[in-house]
C-alpha cells in the first residue's frame, strides 16, 4: 500500500529554514502528483506546493500558493521516492504541521485536500518570534 513519511519539522526562529522530505513507497513515485499541505490550529488545511508528475513526453509543473512564493521551494527526486520543500525566511505564521500528498497521474495538479487520496501522517513546523 501507499506510504508517505514526512520528516524535517522542528522549531526554528523567525527568519530561518527548515527542509522537509517526505519518503514515499509503495507505488510508482514518478507517476505521482506531489503536494505539501499545512494545518495550523483551528485553520482548515491549505494547499502550500506541488509538484506534478512527469514523462517523456511530459515534463513536470511547479505551483505555490501566493504566501509561500518566493520563500518556500518544492523539489523531487525520483530515483529517491522523495520530494522535498525547503523553507526559507520562515515567519511565525508558517507554524503548522506540515502534510504531504500524492495523485495518480493528475490532469491538472490538484490544489485542493480531498485531491489527493493518499496522505502522510505530517510534521510539525513551529516558527518562534
């Protein structure tokens, strides 16, 4: 079955960066749209970043919600199962724990939550003042 394992969370002051990865298995990562969500405490989950799959004949998308733009870089690499976001210039309100999900050969990259059938069971992200 599907596994994704987030790891990188922790506490850092305002200003700093942090790397998450998320490690996936069971399934055939480079045919995977990634994304990374985040939940703060009484917030819905939003979108953050995803990144779509790719093939020969496609080659992969990038998309940030407008808060993260510019500060917040989503990676992969398929040969490791892993997709990456590295946070940069973290601000108090970017504390949240951090989720990331995977679709099945997206035709458009979703950017909503009940786009992605498969989760992780998230990292927290704890940004001080």
């Amino acid at each position: 079955q599907v596994q994704l394992v987030e790891s990188g969370g922790g506490l850092v002051q305002a200003g700093g960066s942090l790397r998450l990865s998320c490690a996936a298995s069971g399934l055939t990562f480079s045919s995977y749209t990634m994304g990374w969500f985040r939940q703060a405490p009484g917030k819905e989950r939003e979108f953050v970043a995803a990144k779509s799959w790719s093939s020969s004949w496609s080659s992969s998308t990038t998309y940030y919600a407008d808060p993260v733009k510019g500060r917040y870089t989503i990676s992969r690499d398929n040969a490791k199962n892993t997709v990456y976001l590295q946070m940069n210039t973290l601000k108090p309100e970017d504390t949240a724990v951090y989720y990331c999900a995977a679709d099945y050969m997206s035709k458009v990259v979703p950017i909503l939550p009940a786009g992605y059938p498969y989760w992780g069971q998230g990292t927290q992200v704890t940004v001080s003042s």
